[in-house]
C-alpha cells in the first residue's frame, strides 16, 4: 500500500509536470549541468591527480634525489671559451654514502653529451653513466637482455643498455640485443633493453631532444671515455663545462628516513657548496604537495558545483512557487475533498525531486559522457570514482527535497476556503 | 435506515440530524471593519432532506455552506455534524472527515485537469486512510451511473460542462456521504443541462441522500424539498416542502 501510493505520487507528479513541459525542462537544466559539471570535473581532476601522482611515484618514493644544476649568475655568454665548473662532486657522494643513517643505497650518475648512433640514424638521449644500483633503485623494468653489472663497472666494459624508445629509433626492425652503437667517438655493445617509463607506445622519440631517451653505461666506463668535461657545440660557440656527478639518487631504508635524508642532504650541501648549484627533489614532499594541491583543486571543485546546484535549486524553487500558485485551486479541491497538510506537502515535494532528480540521471549521462570524450580527444585521463556519479545523483535528489520543501510548505498552509475562491 | 426513507412531506417521525448549527457566527475583519457573515445561525438540517439555500448576494450563503462542509471554522457557536462537535477535530481529523462523509460539488465543477474521469471519481478515496474493498467497482458504477461509462479516460477538457459536472456528481457520492453540499452546482449550465443535473439530484434525494443546495435562482430553488432563505447571515423564512407543494399547486 505504502509503496504503491508513492509510486501513484511520482506518476501524479510526471504528468502534472508533463502539462508543462519545455518549462519541466528548462527547469531541470540547472541541476543537471550542476550534476554533469560535478561528475565531470572530479574525473578530470582525479585523472590529473592520479597522473601527477604516477609521475612522482615513478621517481620512487623512498628515494631523495640530489641533480647539478647550474648557477644562474655564472656563464658571461661572451667571454672567452673558459671551462665552467659546478656541481655535486664525488666527495659529496662519498659523504653520503659513508657516514649518512639510514642510507640503503646511493648511486652517481653522470651525465655524458654525447651522440648516439647506429648506421645512418642519429638521436641525442641522455646518456647516463651510473653503477649497476640504478636499475634496482630506480625500480627499472628490464625489457630484453641484461643490465649493467658489477662485472662491467669494474672492468670499465664498452657496454650500453638503451631505453625502450632509443632501442626502437636505431633498430626499429631488429632486437637491438648484441648491435653496436656509437656513442661520441666510442662503440659500445647493447646489452640490454630497458622498458620505457610511460605506457609504451604512447611518446615516440624525437631524434634531437633529450626527452624521453636514455642510453645507459658503467660509470667507470664513462669517466674513462668521456671523461668529466662535457663539450658541446651550441650556434657557432664552444660550452664546455665540467661536472663531477650530475644525480645522486638515494635511497632510503625506510620511509621514515626519508625526510631526515633529505634534511641531511641539504644542510651538507648548503656547507660544502658556496652556491646554489644543486637541488634536491624529494618525491615523498612532491607527493605531499600534489596531495593538498588535489586537496584544494576538490575544495573550489566543490565550491563550483555547489553554486551550481544552489543556483539549479534555486531555479527549481522558483518555478515549484508559481507552480503553486497557479494550481492554488487543485490545492483548494484536493483539500476540501478530504487531503490533509501531509498529502499536499507530498504531493509538491515529489513533484520537486522528480524535476531535479529527472536532472539528475540526465546529468549523470552527461557528467559520464564529458569524460569520455574528453579522453578521446584531448588525450587526458580521466578516472570516474563509481561513487562520483551516485553521489552526484544523490544531490540533485537532496536539491529536490531541500528546494521543495518551502513551496510544499507554502501549498499545504493556504487556507481551504481562499484557495478555492482562487481564479 | 437508509434506503426506507420515507418520502418528503409525509414525514410522520423525525428523522436524525446530520447538521445542528447553534449560535454560528462567522466575522470576518477587513482592516478595522468586520463583516458579520453569518450572525446567531441556528438550524437543524435532518437526514433525508432536500433544501435548497436562498438568498441575495452577500447574504451568507457560501459562508454557512462552507462552514458546513467543514473548509472552514465558525467564530463562534456549536457545529455538530454527525455527532462531532467540529471544533474539537483538529485539521488531518477534518480533512479525513470531509472526504468520508462529505461530498461536495462546485459552481465550476473544479475537476483535476491531469486527472482522467475514474481517477477525477476515486479523488476522494484517495486521501483516505483505508481503501474500501471494491472501489474500483464502485467508481465504474457511478460513472455509468451518470452516464459517463463510456468516457472514463477522458480528461475534464475533453468533456462539456454539463459531463464534468456529472463526474464532479459522481465523484461526491464515491464516499457514500452524510451530508451532500453543492454551490450554484448549475450556474454554470445552460437550462436544459441544469434540468438534468437537477434531474439526478432528484434521483439521489429519492434514494434519501441528504442534500443542500445553494442557488440564487428561483426556478432550482422550486425543485428542491425545502427552501432556507438568508438575509444578512441569519435566516429570513423556512419553508417546509408540504406547504410549499401547495404553493406550487396554487401558482400553476
Ligand atoms: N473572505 C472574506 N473576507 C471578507 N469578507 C467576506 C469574505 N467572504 C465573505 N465575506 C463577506 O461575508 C458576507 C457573506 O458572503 P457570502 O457568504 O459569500 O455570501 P453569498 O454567497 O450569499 O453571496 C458578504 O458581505 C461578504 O462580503
Ligand atoms: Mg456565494
């Protein structure tokens, strides 16, 4: 009985609402907007975020990562050919790897400018040169081969390990395994291949960036060869410029080590060195911060699809008043043949979330559908909560109730006699 | 009891009250004026009566129908109808009691326009809180009855005056009501469609409905049992169905 006359309730509503039918609609596209706009920001939102969060997690989050960088004051662009000398240097490594607590691991890295290239192919990756560690605390997925060993350290090998996308630029035919590649004026045996960074497929090289490749050798072999003096050729003039170590990624044991790592890191290298030609990227505090950034960017999401849905509820408040108004006589009727208070504030009350709630499943399909599309044309992620959408609807349904509730009201109080002498 | 009600005018017994009015007064205050609508109304309206409610404009007609049919409250005085004491039932008891044992019928037959006819007819039952066995039933007979057995999912739009104010007939008697009220229920008519609804009202005073009529109109008037007259909320004249007979007899 209960049930069936709240179903009698909602098909009343319909078709009092279907009596007026583009005003029914005009009314419903406030919340639904609200609604789409709600599922579709926190999808877009939520896949940037889940990206960002990737990105930093792919740096390893027990690691704190110490990079050269070059002091912005140094280099007067004309002066003569001079050499330019900054940096981490082996010493600070040393210090690290030796005396810090809580140190698993630490691992140099330099870095050599050199070309890189096989037959008639050419690219310019980043070449680093780095002990066997890296694979291991960079958690770097081996693709075909081996990587670099203890073996090869020691014996300053003439092997290289490529990067996924450089492997398949210089041998976009054949497995790369066993070739030989020139890098600067050396040859070195690829050894192994090293999946990519980012779901495959998704970034092809570009043969005169840096980004995205990476060639891998012993950094004995690289100090040897190559030396620590990075030439390069750029419009016309010489840049030479020495750096020791370009990266030093460390490792903690734990967790909890990290942040007293990195505090130890920067107090050491603000003493050892006289200028700022370091940084320290911590990605534990990256990750941190990207989680209040989300924090925020979900704060003034709310906010937005909070104002729209007060503005759609508002609309559905207006429209519901005249509504009653102009329906003062079937109040009077309903009344005089024996409705009580509690039917009409019913009768208007449903009829109110059947609007909004009507908004509501057309703003879920619209809030999903933003997304997809939005994936497949702007190459975004975007990651739909199953939540968002139940809980998007379930707002419009909160709109209804709490935006229908004044004119319900207003409908069920009107006195008999004068709603029915109502014109 | 209720259907061997005797016929009007042989009444050897009194039959029971449905409506005893005492002492009504309805004021109504307009700024620092007040209207008397109704001023002392005493009366007594008895089980199986047919009256029709006289009276100029203004003189307090639609205030004692309303009060009667319980929309609306005295200011003062004693209302029992049915044996309650009105002012002692608070607004969801009045509401039910209205919708059981009252039926009411409109000037402008106020049907539902989203409504159809069946669902204009079970309109009453609706807000009860019990749904009597065979309602369904019941509403199809009375459509039939008055003669919309053919029409029952036509909405009020679709039907004339005179048919929409057969269901509104029909959607008063869906509750078997005490006491049927109806306002200028053929004003809005055309005479030979108000001989009709009129018509039907003789039918149900026959099967011993008990009905008040309000109307301004002599000629309805003259078809009803008994004749009340109001002049300035308060009665003017009462005239019993068997001297008014007479009357009849005489002016033909
Ligand atoms: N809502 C109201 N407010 C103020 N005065 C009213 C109201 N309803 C009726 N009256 C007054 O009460 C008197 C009786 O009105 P009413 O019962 O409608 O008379 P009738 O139906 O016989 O024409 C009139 O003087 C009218 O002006
Ligand atoms: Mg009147």
């Amino acid at each position: 009985m209960r049930s069936s006359s709240l179903a009698r309730a909602v098909r009343l509503g319909v078709s009092s609402l279907l009596l007026h039918k583009l005003r029914s609609f005009l009314t419903t596209l406030g919340v639904l907007f609200g609604v789409a706009s709600v599922i579709a920001m926190l999808a877009v939102g939520e896949g940037a975020s889940a990206e960002a969060q990737d990105q930093i997690r792919r740096l390893g989050s027990r690691n704190v990562i110490l990079r050269s960088v070059k002091p912005p004051q140094v280099g007067d662009e004309d002066a003569e050919m001079r050499v330019l000398s900054y940096g981490l240097t082996r010493d600070d490594f040393e210090r690290i790897s030796e005396t810090f607590p809580g140190v698993e691991q630490s691992v140099p890295v330099l870095q050599t400018p050199a070309e890189v290239r096989s037959g008639q192919l050419l690219c310019r990756p980043r070449v680093l040169c780095t002990p066997h560690l890296f694979q291991s605390v960079t958690r770097r997925d081996l693709f075909s081969g081996r990587f670099l060993t203890e073996q090869d350290e020691a014996s300053r090998s003439l092997v290289c390990v490529l990067g996924y996308e450089v492997a398949r630029f210089l041998f976009p035919f054949d497995t790369a395994l066993g070739e030989r590649v020139k890098v600067g004026e050396h040859y070195l045996e690829v050894v192994g291949v090293l999946h990519s960074r980012i779901p495959v497929g998704t970034v092809t090289l570009d043969p005169s960036s840096e980004a995205g490749g990476e060639v891998f050798m012993p950094l004995s072999t690289g100090r040897a060869y190559f030396g620590e003096r990075q030439t390069q050729m750029r419009s016309g003039s010489m840049d030479i410029q020495e750096v020791q170590l370009h990266e030093i990624i460390v490792a903690a044991e734990r967790d909890i080590d990290v942040p007293v790592i990195a505090a130890a890191c920067r107090s050491m290298l603000k003493r050892e060195h006289d200028e700022k030609d370091y940084e320290v990227i911590v990605p534990l505090e990256l990750l941190a911060r990207a989680e209040e950034t989300k924090r925020i960017f979900n704060i003034v999401l709310g906010s937005i699809a909070g104002i729209s849905l007060l503005v759609g509820g508002i609309g559905i408040m207006n429209v519901m008043l005249a509504t009653v108004t102009e329906r003062t006589r079937e109040i009077g009727i309903r009344r005089a043949l024996g409705a009580k208070r509690k039917h009409i504030v019913t009768q208007f009350l449903v009829e109110t979330m059947v609007l909004s709630g009507a908004g509501g499943v057309v703003g879920v399909g619209v809030g999903l559908l933003i997304p997809w599309i939005v994936e497949r044309t702007a190459e975004l992620e975007t990651i739909v909560e199953p939540a968002a959408p139940i809980f998007a609807f379930g707002i419009s349904v909160l709109v209804g109730i709490v935006f229908g509730l004044y004119p319900a009201w207003r409908a069920a109080n009107m006195d008999p006699v004068e709603a029915l002498r109502h014109e | 009891m209720e259907s061997a009600q005797p016929k009007a005018g042989e009444v050897t017994s009194t039959p029971e009250p449905v409506a005893e009015l005492s002492e009504i007064t309805r004021m109504y205050r307009m700024g620092e004026e007040e209207v008397l609508a109704l001023d002392g109304f005493s009366f007594t309206f008895r089980k199986g009566e047919y009256w029709a409610i006289m009276g100029s404009s203004g003189s307090g007609k639609s205030t004692l129908l309303n009060i009667l049919g319980c929309v609306d409250r005295p200011t003062g005085g004693s209302y029992r109808v049915r044996g309650h004491e009105v002012a002692d039932l608070d607004d969801d008891e009045l509401s039910t009691f209205r919708g059981a044992e009252l039926g009411f019928i409109f000037q402008s037959y106020n049907l539902i326009p989203q409504l159809d006819v069946l669902e204009n007819i079970l309109m009453p039952v609706m807000y009860q809180d019990e749904v009597p066995e065979g309602i369904q039933e019941r509403a199809l007979g009375l459509a039939k009855r008055v003669g919309l057995g053919d029409r029952l999912h036509h909405r009020p739009m679709q039907l004339s005056g005179g048919q929409q104010q057969r269901v509104a007939i029909a959607r008063s008697l869906i509750n078997d009501p005490a006491l049927i009220l109806a306002d200028e229920a053929t004003g809005n008519l055309d005479s030979k469609t108000a001989d009709e609804i009129l018509e039907l009202f003789d039918e149900l005073h026959a099967e011993g409905k008990t009905i008040l009529l309000v109307t301004h109109e002599a000629e309805v008037g003259r078809r009803a049992e008994n004749i009340l007259r109001l002049k300035d909320g308060n009665i003017e004249s009462v005239e019993r169905g068997a001297k008014r007979h007479g009357e009849a007899a005489d002016a033909q």
